[in-house]
C-alpha cells in the first residue's frame, strides 16, 4: 500500500473511523496489533509495526487538526509493551503547527484527556 492512491486514503478513512469511534466511547488507547485487527476486518491489511501504519497514524491526526487546535487522534495508538504510544507520536505532537508542551507522559496524558472531551 503506497500513499495518495485510492487503497491507502480508503484505510485512512477507515483508522479515522476507528479512532473517532474509540475517542467517543471514552479515549481508552488500543494497541497498534489491536488497530491492525480492526483494520483486517475493515478489509484493510496494514501490518502493526511495518509498512504504512507509521503514515496513517499521522495522517489522520493531520486531517483531523490541519493546525494544531484539536487533539492527535494518534494519542490512542500504544505499544503492548509499555501502554504508552511510540517516539513518533511525540515528534508529530511536538513539531508545528502543534508544538505541545510538558514531558512525553503529561503531553501524552492532556491529549488522551483532550480527545475524550473533544469527541463526547
């Protein structure tokens, strides 16, 4: 799956789904393995650690918050591992237009709580 054909923006549309439905039944995380399951019985094959799912995650919290004022829908993705998301949700939440403030967990923290607010 290759970004901006038709495959990947149908499987952005539906990690947007997925996510919004997740955020609107309380902002609980899931996992990437838990996301890439879901995703398979969208019909979307998008393996957990490879491949696109690094660029959807992004994605869709770009097309959500085009200029930083709505909360990274990617904040719901974590490793089993630690139960936090991985480095790259914090260099997404970091750069401009978002630029949040505070550590990786109070960052973290403040958009799980913001997305739980923002999609009630």
């Amino acid at each position: 799956m290759k970004k901006d054909t038709p495959e990947y923006e149908r499987a952005l549309d539906a990690v947007v789904d997925i996510l919004r439905e997740r955020a609107r039944a309380g902002a609980a995380p899931l996992t990437y393995g838990d996301l890439s399951s879901e995703l398979a019985r969208r019909r979307h094959h998008v393996p957990a650690f490879e491949g696109p799912m690094p660029y959807l995650l992004e994605d869709a919290s770009v097309r959500e918050s085009p200029d930083g004022t709505l909360p990274l829908l990617s904040a719901l993705v974590v490793l089993r591992e630690t139960g936090q998301p991985s480095g790259g949700f914090f260099k997404l939440a970091r750069r401009p237009p978002y630029k949040r403030p505070g550590d990786d967990m109070q960052l973290w923290i403040e958009e799980i709580n913001r997305l739980a607010s923002h999609c009630e």
